[in-house]
C-alpha cells in the first residue's frame, strides 16, 4: 500500500512538474513575442518622427561651406545671407513660396512632378535624380538642374533648391490646351506659366484627358513631318513640332498638336513623362512668361534621348 501511495505521489509530482516547465515555456515566449513587437513599434517611431525629422533637418539646413570659404564677394555673402534667412525660416515651418516667372522654381517644379510620376509608376522612389534623366525611354526628365537637392527616406522624400523647399509639394506641372484658340500652355496650379500657339485636330479631339507616356528628340530622324521632339500621349497622339509652320494656329492636324520647331524645343525639358494633359473650353489667362521659357538644352545635349530603331506613326 505505501509502495503504490508512493509511486502515485511520485508519478504526480512529475506531471505537476512537465506542467510548470510547459508554463514557462509559454510565459517566455509571450515575453519574447511582446518584446519583439515592442522593438518593432520603437523602430518605428524613430523612422517616422525622429530619423526623418534629422533628414529634413540636416538636408535643408546644409550651406556649401567649401565656395563660402573661396568665394568672399559681395554677391555671394548676400546669396549666402538669403540662404540663411530661409534655412531660419525653414526651421520655424516656412515654405519659400513658388515664383513661376524664376527659372529655378520652374525647374524645381518640374523635378518634383517627375518624381511624383516616377512613384506612381514605379511604386518606388527614385535613388537619385539622375535615374529620372536616363536615356530614351527612362527619361523622366531630361537633365538634372543646378542647386536642387534630392534625398529619399523611407517613406518620402525631401526637395530642395537652395537648402529649402518650395510650397508647392503636392501641385503638379500639367500641359492645358485650349483648341478654340489654338494655345497650349505649360501651366502650375491653374496658372500658365508659358503659352504656345499650336495647330489642332480638324475633327475633333480623341480625348479630354491624357497624360504623357513618352519623351523622344528627333522622332523619325531629322527633317521629319513631326520637328525636333516628340511628347507622346495616348491612342497615337503627340505633342511634336512641324516642317509646316505655316499650319500651326490652325485646325488641320489628325489629331495630334502641332508647336513650331522652337517653341516644342523650349517646352519640351518642362513636361517630364507622365505630365496631366487636359483639353479645356476658353483661352488662357496671360502667362507668366509672355516671351516664352528660355531654351535650356540643344540638340547635342539630347543625343541620349533619341530613338532612331523606332518609326512613329502618330496622327499627325
């Protein structure tokens, strides 16, 4: 009797034991399981609210100390004075506001617009800006500009011209065209920056809206009814230029745009692939550059950009 009584006890306090060690074994991993998630959540809140703070923060406060320590003109200790005023105000939450008649705002807006269609086409953000000016087709843009600033977090991105960003982060460059009045206008915000005579459809537009989904320089080679540069759009229609000037302010195309030679060579480094094109009622209102947008890039400059194993066959 007291063998089996001893037995019994033992053989319980044996289960009684596998249950203590299974318990803490449970205890332990739910101990690991909330630590995890803890260091998770931790790493979180250090990329979304401190790490991105610091970029911003180192980035747009950043002052080329290497020309301020070879360059003591007068001009430049006003430009570096200017930068420094705006890094201030930058620090207190200010945005340089947007001057469409400044050639570096135009292009800064035009680098952000590529950027923004480079994410929805990629889902990704470009490494730097010179992945958006590769060769034909990944010509997003067609060069990089001078003083602006690329850098890419984890879940945005910061840009800035001069130490300091534009207020304009979330209005894109977008191409207006008016066929009542034969005018195309490269346009921010409502407003055209430059406008352009152009000859229209005879029958009609193919679409209210389109965007662009191609850039090419010498579409067909040289001498070809479509000018100097092409900006494809949707269902075989382009905005080119001509080798009928005469044709332009005037409803004669097959559907595409036609701007003369000059005037597709000014716009074209402004209307970065995956530009909103909209067909609109009315004229424009006056641009904010009447004589239109200098001419930044030659031909030679583009030689990348050209696709001669490719012949076009747009509407014309």
């Amino acid at each position: 009797m007291n063998k089996a009584q001893n037995r019994y006890m033992r053989v319980r306090e044996s289960k009684s034991q596998v249950k203590q060690r299974q318990s803490s074994r449970r205890l332990l991993a739910l101990l690991i399981f909330f630590s995890c998630l803890f260091l998770l959540y931790t790493a979180f809140v250090l990329d979304r609210y401190f790490f991105h703070f610091t970029d911003r923060f180192t980035e747009e406060n950043a002052v080329d100390t290497s020309t301020e320590i070879h360059d003591s003109t007068p001009e430049h200790k006003k430009k570096t004075a200017s930068q420094k005023e705006n890094n201030i105000a930058q620090k207190d939450g200010a945005l340089l506001p947007v001057d469409v008649t400044n050639l570096e705002h135009i292009e800064w807006l035009v680098v952000n617009s590529a950027i923004v269609h480079f994410y929805q086409a990629k889902k990704r953000y470009p490494v730097s800006l010179e992945e958006l000016a590769s060769p034909y087709p990944n010509n997003w843009i067609s060069y990089v500009p001078k003083g602006i600033t690329y850098k890419r977090t984890s879940r945005s991105y910061t840009l800035l011209l001069a130490g300091t960003p534009l207020d304009a982060r979330k209005e894109l460059v977008e191409i207006l065209v008016y066929p009542s009045v034969h005018k195309l206008a490269l346009s921010f915000h409502g407003r055209p920056i430059a406008v352009y005579p152009i000859a229209t459809g005879k029958k009609g537009m193919p679409f209210s809206s389109s965007y662009v989904t191609e850039r090419v320089v010498e579409p067909n080679g040289p001498g070809s009814p479509f000018g100097t540069r092409g900006i494809v759009l949707e269902q075989e229609v382009a905005i080119h230029g001509t080798n009928k000037p005469s044709s332009v302010g005037r409803s004669v195309s097959a559907g595409c745009f036609r701007l003369l030679n000059h005037h597709i060579e000014e716009v074209y480094p402004f209307v970065p692939k995956g530009t909103l094109l909209k067909i609109l009622d009315g004229a424009p209102v006056a641009s904010s550059l009447p004589e239109g947008i200098p001419l930044v890039l030659t031909g030679k400059s583009l030689e990348s950009e050209k696709n001669p194993g490719v012949r076009y066959k747009w509407r014309g």
